[in-house]
C-alpha cells in the first residue's frame, strides 16, 4: 500500500465513483469512501487525500450540479476526465431468489434509470437510498432475504452478494463523465503535457455583468478563434438572485496561443474568469 495514491470518491466501496478513479488513475490505488462529495472535496482540500473521482455529467440524467457548486468553491484544478459505462444490476443475498424480492434500494438515480424493470415488475417497491454500493452493504450487513439493490458488479463480489438480473437499466448508452482533481500546490508538477496531435479540452468558469449581449460577447470570444465548445453550464451566483455563473468546456490547451487570446477576450467581458483544468481528451 506504501505509496500507493489515496482516491477519495462518494460512496462505499464498489461505487461507480470507485471504478472511475481505478480508470483515471491508471494504477494501483488506495480507494478511500466518503458519504458526501463535499466530504471529498475537503479531504483533497486538507491534502489527506491524494486525488478525488468526481462525476460531474451523465448521458440520461444530466449534470451533478452540486459538484460543479464545489468546484467553485474548492481551488481544485482538473488533472483528467473519463467516461464510464453504467451497468445496473439486481443485486442480493445469496440463497435469495427473485420471486422472494419485494423491496429494491438504490441511489434515486439509478431507481430512475430502471424504470422500465419497475414497470414489469409493480409486485417491488423502490427504496431511495444514498448510494448504489451502500444500498448492497447495507441488505448484507441487515441480512435482508426480501429485499435486492441496485449497484455494479463491483459491489456484488465486494459484498459477498449475487446478481439476481444484470444490466436492467433502460438505456445501454449510459455513461458517466468523471473529472480527477488534485490539490492545487501540485497541479504544475502532475499537469499531463498532451503528445503532438493529441486532443485536449479545458474547463473554466465564468460571470457576465447583467447587460444586454454579455453572454453573447462572452461566447464571441471563442467563436472567433474557432475553439469548439463541447459544453456549457449555467448554474445560480449564490449571493446575488438572477445572476448566473457558465461552465464551459472547450477543446484546446490552456498554454495554446488562441486559447490564451480567447481567455483574455472574455476577461474585457467577465467580471469573473476561472481555469478549472486543461486535460487530455478522452470524452
């Protein structure tokens, strides 16, 4: 274990969340579990952790608004993204079978991307719990012979369960996009430099002044220097009602000349500008 990075991520162990951060690190890792992403978020923060796996967008449900609240509040720079395929499992104990199941326990969003298996089966009630995982530790740790979860293969095995149904979710194209945060001391030191020809997008952040073709001329900016925006996220300026902050992801590197003319442009406009992170590529 000596040397290994410790990965925060929300959730037990056998999270999606846990899965990712094995992807995005590319090594052997020490997984440690926090109950809530702010948790997560402050763990890095403080440095007791090395590394946080963050989702931050979903193909079905969309975007984790609380996690991109915290990365305004948390300096914690972008180091990677990935996206992960979301399995959905009916999961239980063994000796259990499906016949005997009249309560199923998952993460409300997961439950929401089953709705098809519900709609089949109205003899199973769902129960919204606070994670995937933790809803297979928790029928184990309670010994629940009536009761199944929702959750990832990963957790199955980790929790000595069995997979009554696999891949019940209503949509196979289901992925998760995850960002991998350091601490920001270290992020010049870990910052990968992307190979000649390899594609790199960047996040930031950004507040417009409440006049008329602010967010116009903001997003000018970009169009001008033909950098491809992938995505963008308003979300509510606490403090300030009606006043919005964007996230933007663009490809490009932050080093790139464009880039940093772009960068420069939407400073004339914004009364905020904020580099999350340039990074490879992958999604």
């Amino acid at each position: 274990m000596a040397g290994r990075l410790r990965v925060g991520f929300q959730g037990e162990r056998g999270a999606f969340s846990e899965e990712a951060a094995y992807q995005l690190c590319g090594q052997p890792i020490v997984p440690v579990p926090f109950t809530r992403f702010e948790e997560v978020f402050a763990a890095l923060t403080a440095k007791s952790i090395d590394r946080a796996s963050i989702p931050i967008e979903n193909t079905l449900h969309g975007s984790v608004h609380e996690n991109y609240d915290h990365l305004l509040r948390f300096d914690l720079p972008i180091l990677g993204e990935t996206s992960l395929r979301i399995v959905h499992n009916l999961i239980a104990l063994p000796g259990v079978k499906f016949s005997q199941v009249r309560r199923v326990f998952s993460h409300p969003v997961a439950l929401a991307q089953c709705l098809d298996f519900f709609t089949n089966n109205p003899q199973v009630e769902r129960v919204p719990f606070y994670d995937t995982a933790g809803s297979v530790k928790m029928i184990a740790d309670e010994g629940l012979m009536d009761a199944a979860a929702i959750a990832s293969t990963v957790a199955a095995s980790n929790y000595g369960a069995h997979i009554l149904k696999k891949s019940i979710e209503d949509d196979r194209r289901n992925f998760t996009r995850f960002f991998l945060l350091c601490h920001r001391d270290r992020h010049a030191k870990l910052r990968a430099k992307p190979a000649p020809g390899e594609p790199s997008k960047t996040s930031i952040l950004f507040a417009t002044r409440n006049t008329p073709g602010a967010l116009f001329r903001s997003l000018s900016a970009f169009a001008l220097r033909d950098l491809n925006l992938t995505k963008i996220e308003s979300r509510p300026l606490r403090g300030k009602p009606w006043e919005y902050l964007f996230y933007l992801d663009f490809l490009g590197q932050e080093t790139d000349v464009n880039v940093q003319k772009a960068l420069g442009h939407l400073e004339e406009s914004a009364d905020l500008v904020r580099v999350l992170g340039s990074y490879p590529k992958t999604c």
